[in-house]
C-alpha cells in the first residue's frame, strides 16, 4: 500500500476515502481499504439480493456520517486515519433499516444514530483505554440499542422487523435435518450476519476480504462459522436461528479477535480462542433469552463481551517459557498478523 | 456572598444549613444556598399543590439523613460543603413517597434508602473520578431502583403509583391537539419532574432559582424543556407522558449539565448540548421500553447515561483552533458558567 | 499452620491439594484448608441429605476445573496458592447441577462453565484491582447467568429448577406463625445456601468451619443470618423464600466481608457491616423482582453488589480520631481477623 498511502497524503479526498474504506475493513479489524472496499460490496450485494437496498445505503451513510462527526469533534488523526470511527457507525447505519419501517423519519433516525455511535466510541473507548482493552462494536450495540427500544414509544418510528416482546420459554426439540449444502451457506451466512446480512455469496466475498489482508483472519472467520454452527446444532439450538447464521457472526468475530489480532496466533492461542468461541455461543444463547422480553437483538453484544473477558485477563499465552510482553498497541494497532 | 460565607464559616449550623441548602441546589448543579432555598420552596408548593405533602417533607428528610450520614462517613470537607453529598439523597427522599404507600414502614424505608445513597455517592464517585467525570444523579438512581424494585417482594412495603408490570408494545397513535398554554405547563412540569413534580408554578420557581446563580443554566433549562417536548410530539410519543413532562426532566438537565456546567458554552457547546438533548429523548424512550416489564420508573437515568457518554469522550469544543485544556475541577467544582 | 505448609511446600501434590482446599474455604474468605475441608464436607453432607449428590460433584469438579485452567493460563503464584482462583469456579459447579437436568450434556456445560469462570475472575480482578476492590463471587455470577440464560434456547441442555419466567408482581399478605426451631433451621439454611444448598447442619458445619480460621467471621454470619432473616419476615417477604434461607445468605457473606475481612472489627465496622446486611436484604428483594421476567436466580449478586457499594467509598471506620491507611492487602489479603 506504500504508493496509496502517499497519494492518501497529499490529495484530501483520497484521504478520506481511503479512511473511509479501512473503516468498513475495521469492523473486521482490518486496517485496509481494498478489504473494506469488498466488504462494501459484500453489504450491498447481500442487501440487493434480500431486496433490502437501504440497508446497504444505511451502512454507508453510517460510516460516512459516523466518520464525519469524528472529524468534527477534532479526534485524534492517526486514529482516525485507521478508520476506528467508521465501522461502529456503519453497524448503526446498517441495523436501524434492517429493524425500522423505511421512510423519512427512519433516516433522521439513522443520521443522530451514527452520530451519537461517533460520541460512544469515543466515550467507551476513554473508560477501556484504562485496562488496554478496545470498545470494539459496543459503541454500535448500546446506541441501536436505544434506537430500537425508543422506537416503541415512538409512532412515528415503525418497527419493521423486531420479534415480539415476549417471556423466554425453554427450546423445545427440533427435528433437524440440513443437507451438507444448507449446512454451509449457514455457515456462510455467519459471516455475512456480522453486517446484519443473511447471504452465503455475501459470507464469501467477505471472506476473501479478510484472506487479502490477513490468512489467519479468513481461516479464523471460517472456522469459527463452522464450530459455532456445529455447536449450536449438538446443543440443539432453535433451527431458525441455526439456517440464518444467527448464532455465527458474534463467534466469527471472537476468533479473529483472539486467535490473530490481539495474540500472536499458535497453539494456545488458538485454544484460546476456541474457548473463547464457544463461550460467544453461549452467551448468544443467554442475551438472546434474556433480551427476549423487551424485543430487541443481541447485534454484536455476545463478541463484545466474550471477547473482553477473554482479553482482559491479559493472558499469557505464549507457548515457550520465555515471555513477551503484549505489545502496547492493543488499543489502536487492531492490525492482524497477516 | 462573600458576608454569608464568613458567616457559615463561623456558626457550625449556619454552615450546616449552608451545605444543606446548597445540596438542594446542587440537583440542578448550582452551588448556592439561595438557589436551593428557592428549589426546596418549589417543592413544597408542588407537592402541596399534587396533595402530596409527603414528597416535599420526604425530600428534606433525604437530604438531612444523606448529609448527616456522609458527615458520620468522615467525607472530604470541601466536597462537602459544596452540598455534593445532599442532592442525591434528597431525590431518593422524594422518589420514596411518590410511588409507595405513605405509612411507618414506608419512612422507615425511606431512611435506609437516604443513608444509602450517600455510601453509593462515594462508590460511584470513587469508580467515574478515574475517567474525570461526576457521579451525577446516579447514586439516587440506582438506590432507587433497588428500593422500588425490593417493594415487590415486601408486603409492609406498600405499591401506591408503579406502573403495573408488562411487556412493551409499539406506541399507537395519538391525537394530539394541545392549545399553547397547555404546551407551555406541559413543558413547565418538565422542569418540575426533576424532581418527581408535575406542577408547571414549581417549573418557573425553579427556572428562577437558577436564573439566580446562572442565567445560562436558566436559559438552557428552558430550551430544553421546548425542544425535549416538541420532539417528543413530532415523534408520536404518548400523550399523557408528554403532559406529564415526563420528557423534559432527564433532557433539562443534561442541557445544563452539556452547555453550562462541564463545558463552556458557545456555539460549538451548544450544538453538543443539542445532540445530548436529543439523545437523552430518545434515551428516556428506549429505557421506559426496557424498564417497563419490571415496573419502575427511569428516574433520571436517560439524563445520567446521556451525560456520561457525551463527558467522557472530553471532546475539544473551544471554536478557536487553539486549545485550552479542560479543567480538572471537571469533578468536583460543580459550577455553572453564570 | 507451620509444618502443613512446610510440607506443601516440598509436594507437589500435597502443595495442590492444599492449594484447592483453601479454594474451598474462599468462598467465605477462609485461606485456611481445614476450614475449606469441612465446607466441602457440609456441602456432601448438604447435598446428599437434598438427594442430590450432584451437587457435591459438581462444587468439586468446578474447584479442580478451575484451579487447573487458573494454572495453564499461568496465573500469579501467590494468588493461586491463597485458593483464589478455586472458589468462583466451585460455586459455578454446584449451580449447574442444581438448576439443570443431570446428564452428560449438563457436565460437559458445567466443565466449560467451570474454565470460564477462571478467564471471568482473572478479567473483573484487572478491572476492580484499579479501585483496590476484589471481584468477590461476581465471575460465578456473571457465568452463571450466561449458563442459565443460554440453557433456554438449548434443547439438550434441560432446564430442572429454573422458576418459570413471569412478570414480577406485589407480594400478597403471608400468614406467618413459625416455632423457635424452625426459625433456627432457617437461619442456619440461610448460611448453607451460600453453596446453593438449604440443610441446617451444613449450616452448622460451615460456622464450625468459619469458627477455627476466625471467630469474628463465624459471629458475624450467624448475626447476619439471624438479621437477614427477621428482617425479612419483619417486612413481609414471602414465607417459602424465607424459610429456605433465601434472604440470608448473601446477607452472610456481606457481613463476613465488611465486618471482618476488609474492615477492622470495631464498633464503627459494626455498624457500618449492618447497615450492609440490610442493603445487601433490600437488593436481594430488588434483584428477585428484576430477574423474574428471564427466570434466572440472583446467586450472590445481592453480596457482591451490596459489598462493592460498601468497599468502593474506602470508608474511613477507624473510631479514634486518628486516621489509619487502610492496607493495601486489601485486595489479595482476603484474610479475616481472627
């Protein structure tokens, strides 16, 4: 990228639009434009062919608005440069069409939405920052949050597709039987939900994002899409869920988060992150029951809070006796080992 | 006030009487015992005026029993004086007989519940001062939520004005024809609510008794007030909540708190307030969703989680491109720019 | 203690055994391993007597699954060898089999449970370790809920003794008329239930246990148990919890922590750890109300969160005038006064 990079210096709007793009890359920890710029067709492949086009258009005004307010609010450049104010934003901007009724007043909705993820990023990031530890997507999770749940006390903001509030019932039993073709494009469908989107062919463009820019972070995607999968079908999980992907996305992003990006990924690394996956299934499952009664999803809750249980221990997880210190870049230096 | 102050100083129950009527003005962030005396006289007459006297004499109860308990607790002087540890107490002395049965057990309850809220002043306190920002209202908050929420498992704990348990549903819509004055009361009870009053004389009263020590606090309280209402109506809130002021209490104070008191108010700060503003509405919403299915009120946890987020990210609002850094009386110096 | 330890030193084995065996007794703040030998004996005797000798299993393989993870994540010597790696990760044993059906689904459950416990312990302790405060039961807590929601959406995973979800609603008029006897066996289950166990022996063998590390802990649980209780009746919470020792055993452990372990037992800690009892009685009430609608128990939040409000103000409760620092082995010293 050493020729992008000078370009990005000198002209402002390539600058912004490389800044742009690694936003999109970010929400999958990868600070690299080309893979964000696939991520972004990723989205709106997925959302054409779910006939869901403001979707796609939410993410990117998302991330444009999110960005923007960044900029406003005079953050730190190098931060910025990252693209670490973009990709919360463009969760917010790629939820609130996914849930609410598409007209003028949703829109409105969405541009304070992005805005006010810009101003949790920062404010989440300040209270994290002090044990070393990313906000990773919980800026994007508490403010769709209060979108989704002030939208019920609000008429003029229609609830498309939130389920019922309702009184969590033990899973009854699911006859379950997928062909090895259906079990993949869940799979894929993992990966792909991680931006609200349920589309195996969105699950694969994705993955080839992630393969440009880090191998470890495409195998990790994969893998994680398969043992959550797989785990959730053994426990007997709800099929629905299980055949839209529901119970990948936030494993998906555990794995990359704690097998390469914040560990040197090997042996116990990758035990780690096995662990720490299935635990993201687990609490899946728990936030899925206990947000049940005031009718909202999960988003990314279950990755954020698994993941920051899994790196606040500052584990050492190096496998010779000889120890390294974890680098003072976990914070901002969301670079995977490629 | 400079004859008071040596006064104070002097006779150890002029200073007691100082520190607790500047507790009373602290609800609203304003350090001074006139302002307080002029609140607390707002509280009387509205909770005369609603037929509930107990309200007024539970909230100087709350005071006295949390400014006594934090002075047994051997707190820091200053803070101290600043009535820091009296307006938290003083609102859970308010809450208390606003929703309970009035009766022995209730004051009873009222009083561990005062005492309470002092410790939980110093414990969040303590945790928010590592991140340079208040407690705010939190300690009442959260105190009160275990006191309302214990009542249901206390039969002596009589339940007079809960809302009654149930699962959220989208609003419905709502006719709303509301002549101007019945507007202007309705956003009038909007200043009152801060302290669990609906009475539009208490609201000017209280508008007074900042305009006092602040004209800014003053001004933004009541533009608050009007856009916290009118989006409320634009968006299709519920009718009687509206009237209520229910959406104006937790929006006028973290205008003050956003435009006036943590930063210095100009055009940049005001926009930021505005954005806070508009978030705390839309907060509020999203927590009388949340809390519904456990049937307590959100007290004025919309203005404290608002006002967090909107602190912590310490954002750069002086408009010139030179940089003045943030005081670090952030915390404890309390004082609105007058 | 001297040849014991002496002796540990030199084995392996014996080194770990002691290790484990202080685990036990940490729950309670007892680093002593004869104390943690009986508690393991009043939770066999506690669980057989209950037909349900899982119980007991389980509270053994989460110690030894616990410790066993704490050891391959490298965790600090000291702190292991003061079994506090052991304590959350046994009460995370003893739950899952107590709520869920005892198959070989539910230990696989409990195994994993169990390991997350310890990455969950690790993690609250960095982040409370910054206010000088110790993560107390909450890794046990927090896991365990993720274990009993998740289990919901899981078919394998049989729910036994979850209370059916439900909206919380006021409690009705309880006759109460219990003899002399019953009220003492229902104290005493208030201090067994600390292992989710209700038998008043085991209660007895744990204040035996408590007895040889620390008379004051001993005293002060069973005051706790005999407040927690009277208070409970006295405010009218309904009969069956009360008789279970529902109401006392967070109540204990509250007591045990402010009075003794992180406090010097004086006249002033005294009061000051009552005040705590009965917060720690109105929480349980609170959380009793809060969790009804997702169907999950409160475990021992209502210590932690009462103990952490209580700790969090350091507190100056030293009765002369004479200001002593509190020590800095507040966190890791979890030793009682004797």
């Amino acid at each position: 990228m050493k020729f992008a990079d000078t370009a990005a210096e000198r002209n402002p709007l390539l600058r912004f639009t490389d800044l742009t793009l690694r936003g999109a890359g970010q929400v999958m920890f990868m600070n690299n434009p080309v893979t964000g710029l696939l991520i972004l067709a990723a989205v709106v492949w997925g959302a054409v062919a779910e006939d869901l086009p403001q979707v796609a258009i939410g993410a990117v005004v998302g991330l444009l608005v999110g960005t923007l307010t960044a900029m406003a609010l005079k953050v730190d450049r190098d931060t910025l440069r990252q693209g670490m104010y973009g990709f919360s934003p463009l969760l917010t901007g790629a939820a609130v069409p996914t849930f609410l009724d598409n007209d003028a007043w949703m829109w409105g909705y969405l541009v304070i939405g992005a805005a006010t993820t810009t101003v949790v990023t920062l404010a989440v990031s300040n209270v994290f920052t002090t044990w070393g530890v990313p906000a990773l997507t919980f800026p994007f999770v508490l403010t769709s949050w209060f979108l989704m749940l002030g939208a019920y006390q609000f008429h003029k903001i229609g609830i498309s597709s939130l389920s019922t509030p309702a009184l969590p019932q033990p899973a009854g039993a699911t006859s379950f039987d997928m062909s090895f073709p259906e079990l993949a494009t869940s799979m894929l469908k993992g990966v792909s939900q991680v931006f609200l989107i349920g589309d195996w062919v969105s699950g694969l463009i994705i993955l080839v994002a992630l393969a440009i820019n880090s191998r470890w972070a495409a195998i990790l995607a994969a893998a994680a899409a398969v043992v959550a999968t797989l785990l959730a079908i053994a426990l007997g999980a709800h099929s629905t869920a299980i055949e839209s992907g529901l119970f990948g996305f936030s494993a998906v992003l555990t794995a990359i988060a704690l097998g390469c990006v914040f560990n040197v990924p090997n042996w116990r690394a990758m035990l780690y992150a096995l662990l720490g996956t299935v635990v993201t299934v687990v609490i899946q499952a728990a936030l899925d029951t206990a947000l049940a009664p005031i009718g909202v999803p999960t988003f990314t809750a279950p990755f954020v809070f698994a993941t920051w249980l899994f790196l606040l221990p500052k584990a050492d997880l190096v496998p010779t006796p000889h120890h390294k210190p974890i680098a003072d870049g976990v914070v901002s230096g969301r670079e995977a080992t490629s």
